[in-house]
C-alpha cells in the first residue's frame, strides 16, 4: 500500500536536528507519479562549516572507543535497517523507482549485510602487523566527507561508513537531493543505535554549493564520492589543495562478452537482467552486449522475446520488472539517448514511451542492436535501460572493444565453461568481472580503472582506503 503523507526533514549535526542557516530546500518527488513526497534542506556554507567541525571534535574520542565497541554499533546500525525493511523499502522504490522485489534486497539487505560484513573483518585487518622489527599500527584517517548518488542511496552511505566507523573515522555525508530520505532515516537509527554526536552527520545541499564546501574544506582529511567522472574530476581538483585523500567511485559503461559455444539463452537472460536492474540506473550495468556475428540473429530473437516479458509500472507493483527513472531530468537524457541510438542502429524493442496507467518518469525498455562500437549509445553512460549490441568477429575484437571505452567498472564474459570465461577476463581492464552470471560479492573489492575512478570498496580493500599507516621502530 503506498504511503502518502510527506516527509520533510532537517539537517543531522552534532547528534541533534537543526534548520539549515538560509532556509532553502529542495522537493523530493516520487519517481512513479511526480507527486512531491518530501522535501530537504539545502545547506549552506555555515551549515556544512557546523558539520565539519562536530565531526572534527568528535574524532579523538571515536577513534579511542575499542574496536568492539565500535562493532557492536555497525551491528546495532544493521539491526535498526532490517527493523525498518518495508519501510525504507518502499521509500527508495518511491524515490528512485526501484521494483518493490529488488528495493527489498538490493537497496535495504545489502547495506545492511556490508555493515555486519565489514564489522565482521574490522578486528582482524585493523589490528597492528608486525614487520621485522617494526610495529605497523593502523588509525582512522580522519573525519571523511561523503557525497552519494540517488541511485542507491541507501547501500552507497553503507559503503561507505560502514569502513569508516569501524576504522574509527567521523564523517559529514551528503546524499543527493533526488533520493535523500533513506540518508535521514539511516540517521535516525544510527542515532537510535546510541551512536555517539557528531561521529554521524547528514546534510543536504548543492553539489556546486555544499559538495564543493566539503571537498575543499581543510578539516576534512578525506573525501569519498559516488558519482559522475564530471563529479569526479571536479572533487579531485578541489581536494588536491589541501592534499586530501580521495576515493572515487565513478561512471561505467561495461561489456558482456558473449562467445560462440555459450548456452545462448542463460547468457541473453542475464544480458537482459545485467542491464536493466534498477531500471538501468546503475553504474556497473552490463549495458554493452558484445555478441559473434555468427549468433547475432538468434541473440535478437531472445533478447526481443525476453524484453517483451517485461513488465513496466508501479514499483510498488509486485508484478513490475522495470519502474520508472528517478527524476524527469533523468527522462530526459534517456529518452534523448534512444532517439540518438534509434538512427545508430536496429531497434529490437522500446516502441512506448512509458505505461498507460502511470504519469512518472518512465522511459521504455530498449534494445538496439547492429550499432558499432564508437556509436554515442556505444559509448556514453546512458543510465536508464538501454541496452547496445555490437556485433564482433571473435573474442579477440570483443577484448579490444571491451577495453576502448573511457571506463572500466564491470564487465562479464560468458563463455562454454567458467575457465574459458576466466581467460578472457584475466585480459580485460576493468575493476570486477561476471563469469557466467557469477554474482556480486559484498566481501570483493569494487572500483574501476580509468575515468571509472580509483580506490575501492567493500571488504577488507575498502576497508584501507579509511586508515593511515604509522610504523612504529623498535630497537633491534
């Protein structure tokens, strides 16, 4: 049943809810309907200064807090998110159009999962390491600042404070204004959980406005973004001026490398899967589908067949498969990037441009295929369910047109059998690989080369990224 009562929220800082210094806020509108559902502050300079400095004093206390204790919280945090299942379910299914289904165990029991996850590993990988005659000890870089995306916001603030904490960081996030309300919420239960003031801080703002404030601010020791490469580049700039650490999680436009002895029809099936989860809204889809000549026209008859089976709507249908984009500038780009890819190549399907019933923000399911790899849909980040089929000779020119794209973030290789699969893999450029529909590991690191970014998350490599060495000497 959908909830229709709206949620305005203010700034979380120094444990407390406050307005923001101007007043200013943002609509939150939901993706299915257009409706307004909520509303958020944008901060100021003052506000996002107020942040920074409750996570700045709160940081030597936090980083002497034992790291069991300091487990014990992410595990409390992990708990208050299960309690709050439906809920927040239903809140980012609203808010980014995810399906109900996929909201309930992507967007909900993942982050929770990378909370226990990472409290899991925390008192092993951060005990002190002995080498030779040195002690290396490991301590919290610092209060970190983090800037999230609307695509899942709420696993992408896990990602990142879940390693954070238990390295003993303070942090300032920012989610984006588009999908905001799950980050309050999120604040909720950590406040709930008896989290400590200013360990925690959430606001909301401009990226050109409180995003920029936190990447150059010099109380900030780092800064972590889930974003766009322009985002990216942006934030890399600003936080060289004061020499910070950075962490960037960016765009992706991945290949699924398809070879001649696959079995067909598992490997259309995730081809489809791979590409449109999260209505497409998602920076490791495998939006590129590198398919033999030889087997092009059977992979056209299944992908067309499948796509038809799709059922778009309601996220908050159970039956949908595809929801709406999360916002109408979103539409937009999408519907832009099919008009543009309709003259590029063979369109397999994508005739209507969104559900009778619905008035949101829907953009059709599309395959085009026949299109060559330096076509616009070959090579931008579309972000909405738009898959492109490039025709190959063999593995070798799916190799090279794997790997001739600004990014490198994800890919996938189906092929007769996992080691076959494996070859290919071992030769790509690119920050994680599915063999044969090989699922996604919350304890493996993710990241990307190229414009993709640089660090990684999850486990025990996202873990570093939040501590500084320190080697003490001992006499010999």
């Amino acid at each position: 049943m959908r909830h229709h009562e709206q949620v305005d929220v203010d700034i979380y800082v120094d444990g407390v809810w406050s307005p923001v210094t101007g007043g200013r806020r943002a609509e939150v509108h939901e993706a299915a309907t257009g409706a307004l559902i909520g509303s958020v502050p944008l901060a100021e300079d003052e506000d996002v200064d107020r942040a920074v400095e409750a996570a700045r004093a709160a940081l030597p206390a936090w980083a002497a807090v034992p790291i069991a204790e300091r487990v014990a919280l992410l595990h409390r945090i992990a708990d208050g998110i299960a309690a709050r299942r439906e809920e927040l379910a239903e809140l980012i299914a609203r808010e980014v159009g995810t399906p109900i289904a996929d909201s309930r165990r992507i967007q909900v029991d993942m982050p929770a999962a990378v909370l226990r996850t990472t409290a899991d590993l925390a008192e092993t990988e951060l005990a002190d390491e002995r080498i030779g005659h040195s002690v290396v000890v490991r301590n919290p870089v610092g209060v970190v600042a983090m800037i999230t995306p609307w695509n899942y916001p709420l696993y992408q603030i896990a990602a990142k404070i879940a390693p954070a904490l238990a390295a003993g960081c303070t942090c300032v996030v920012k989610p984006s204004t588009v999908a905001p309300l799950s980050a309050f919420a999120l604040a909720e239960i950590a406040h709930e959980a008896g989290l400590p003031a200013g360990v925690l801080n959430v606001l909301t703002g401009t990226g050109a406005g409180a995003g920029e404030r936190l990447a150059a601010h010099p109380q900030v020791d780092m800064v972590s973004l889930t974003g766009s490469t322009a985002a990216g580049a942006r934030v890399g700039e600003l936080a060289a001026r004061t020499i910070k650490r950075v962490a960037l999680e960016l765009g992706g436009k991945s290949a699924l490398i398809v070879t001649e002895n696959a079995d067909l029809d598992a490997a259309m099936a995730m081809a489809l899967r791979a590409c449109f989860v999260n209505n497409g809204q998602t920076c490791a889809a495998l939006t590129r589908l590198l398919m033999p000549r030889s087997r092009l026209a059977e992979a056209e008859e299944r992908l067309a067949a499948l796509a038809a089976g799709l059922v778009v709507g309601d996220p908050l249908d159970p039956v949908t498969s595809v929801g709406p984009l999360a916002s109408a500038a979103q539409q937009r780009s999408v519907l832009g990037h099919i008009e543009v890819g309709a003259r590029e190549g063979t369109v397999l399907t994508g005739p209507g441009a969104r559900p009778r019933t619905c008035k949101g923000f829907f953009a059709p399911p599309t395959i085009i295929s026949r299109l060559p790899p330096e076509a616009v849909v070959s090579q931008e980040e579309i972000f909405g369910p738009v898959l492109a089929v490039i025709p190959v000779q063999d593995a070798e020119e799916a190799i090279r047109i794997a790997d001739a794209c600004d990014y490198g973030l994800s890919g996938g290789v189906w092929a007769a059998d996992v080691e076959a699969a494996q070859t290919i893999a071992r030769r790509l450029r690119t920050g994680q690989v599915s063999l044969n529909g090989g699922r996604f590991n919350v304890l493996a690191p993710f990241g990307g080369y190229r414009k993709s970014g640089n660090g990684r998350e999850l486990g025990r490599h996202g873990l570093a990224e939040y501590v500084e060495l320190t080697s003490l000497q001992l006499p010999v």
